[in-house]
C-alpha cells in the first residue's frame, strides 16, 4: 500500500519538531540544530499545516505541547532514534548485516557472550548489539530483532524457537557448608536461604518438590543471578542457582551442592523473534548457531 504524501513528512520538519518538543523552546532547539529561531518556527508551522494538527500551543514567548503534540512527539521520537541507530550500525558495518539482540543479563554474560567469539568467527560480516531486557516486551515498539526469552512458550507476536530447558540446585560456600550440617531437605529451613526477586517463590517450590509442603521461607533477595551467585560464595546463605551458570564455581570448589535436589524448572529458554524478521539472513544464521549450542550443552526435548 502506498501511503499518501501528505501523511510522510520530510526529514527536516520532524528534526524541527521533535527538538522544540524535547526543549520546550524554539530558540534552544534552533541552537541544537544550527538553524535560525524562524526557520525552527517556520518548519513546524509547515508541519502542522501538512498534517492538519496544532502541535503546540503558543504563548507569548513561550510554547508547550498540545495533547496531540505529547502523542506525537513520543511516536517521532522513537523513529528518530531507530532510524539514528540503523545508521549508527550501517556506518560500524556497511559489508555484513546487524543484529540487534535483547538478552537477560546473566544468561547473556555466563552463557551467551563466552561463545559468542564462534559465531563471530564463522560470520565476520555480521555485528552483534547487545542490551539487557528483563522481561518481554513488544518487538513493534522496540529497535531489536530477537530476544532470549525465559519462561512459558508464550510472547505475543513473536515466534519462539525451544533453546533448553533449566535445572536448579541448591548451592553455597564450602565455609557456610562446614558451619551448617545439612544431611535431608528439612535442615535447609534452618540456614539462611537467598531469593530471587523475578522467582520468589523457588524456595517453597524446590522444597515441596523434596517433599516439604506448605513452608514459607524467607531471606535476603537479589534482582540478578549473578548478585545471587556472589552472595552465596561469600558465605551469605544458600541460593537455588540454574547450572548453566556455576559449572565453572562448581569445579574450582568456590560452590558446593550440600544435597544433590537437582529440580527442572517450570520454563525454558528460546530464542524470541518477530515474525517479519524470520527470513532476515543475520538472524537466520544467529538463530541456527544458538540452537546448535544449546544442543551441544543439553540434551533438549521439549
């Protein structure tokens, strides 16, 4: 469908508008832009004549935004700042594609980012971008092509591919091991237990799964695995800890497993795309090489 002219801007009114939007003042946008107050004025003038809206709300010396202005200007805004980024990364890699890619935090440094140096070698024409998510979100709205997602098969608008599922254990510091005797599940609700905010109830989960019903337990909580993991090897407690990400502190003996209650989580990870970037060759490939990863680490059966 071809859009109408009158509904496609030109570059320079947008720039205008949204600096006098940010600003709250023509002259401080006209300096931001190197151009003259009346030429800023002139072109968002231009623009509320082409689109058949008042944008602002002129007074005296002063402008504030319409409510269709706020509208707008938070809509412009976000396509700036997109089309700013996609050149920013065709300017670092005008002969390969780029991959935008939302990760979970500890997932993307103990998991993904070590291995990401293979894929970087068997594709060199291809950028990698990383930024943290913590939760999904909506792929429209957002500069990202795919995104590691933990949790149910579900994102609205986006395809998932399985990636593996997630085992927990129980861990802490060889010190609190030697002060607490922990032989059976029970005596774990006599030593301090550390919690993750995004998972609050994985205590009372794992220890129903060992056969502790209707206990609540409480503790110091993290927002991260990472903090989660660093709280347990300084003694703080013990934390329930997805393996994929303490084989390394498990093998040197920073960690220990005081009770070998290995319990499979409710979720899984995969690999969230939006379904009108499937066919894009940098994901094509990234989304092969994940999975062949995942593989090599897991035994996956969904």
């Amino acid at each position: 469908m071809t859009i109408p002219r009158r509904f496609l801007p030109s570059l320079s009114l947008l720039t205008a508008f949204e600096a006098a939007a940010r600003t709250g003042s023509v002259t401080t946008a006209a300096r931001d832009l190197n151009l003259t107050q009346s030429a800023v004025s002139r072109q968002i003038q231009a623009l509320e004549r082409q689109i058949g809206v008042d944008l602002f709300i002129r007074e005296r010396q002063t402008i504030r935004l319409t409510a269709a202005g706020e509208s707008y200007a938070r809509e412009i805004s976000e396509v700036l700042r997109r089309i700013s980024t996609a050149s920013l990364n065709i300017r670092a890699n005008p002969h390969g594609g780029t991959l935008n890619l939302a990760v979970l935090p500890t997932f993307g440094a103990l998991w993904l980012t070590p291995r990401l140096g293979d894929f970087l070698e068997k594709h060199p024409g291809i950028q990698i971008n990383c930024v943290s998510r913590y939760s999904s979100f909506d792929f429209r709205l957002d500069s990202v092509d795919a995104a590691i997602h933990h949790g149910p098969a579900y994102w609205p608008g986006a395809e998932l591919t399985f990636l593996m599922k997630e085992s927990i254990i129980p861990v802490c510091s060889p010190a609190l091991l030697r002060a607490h005797e922990i032989r059976q599940p029970s005596d774990f609700l006599q030593v301090p237990l550390l919690h993750l905010t995004t998972r609050p109830d994985a205590w009372e989960r794992w220890l129903a799964h060992q056969g502790i019903d209707d206990v609540a337990v409480h503790g110091m909580l993290f927002d991260q695995f990472y903090t989660l993991t660093q709280a347990a090897m300084a003694s703080l407690g013990v934390a329930l800890i997805p393996t994929i990400f303490i084989q390394e502190h498990l093998q040197r003996g920073a960690l220990v497993a005081p009770y070998p209650g290995e319990m499979v989580s409710d979720g899984a990870y995969y690999l969230a795309t939006p379904s009108e970037r499937a066919s894009y060759p940098p994901l094509h490939l990234f989304s092969q090489w994940i999975v062949d990863q995942a593989r090599a680490d897991h035994s996956i059966e969904e």
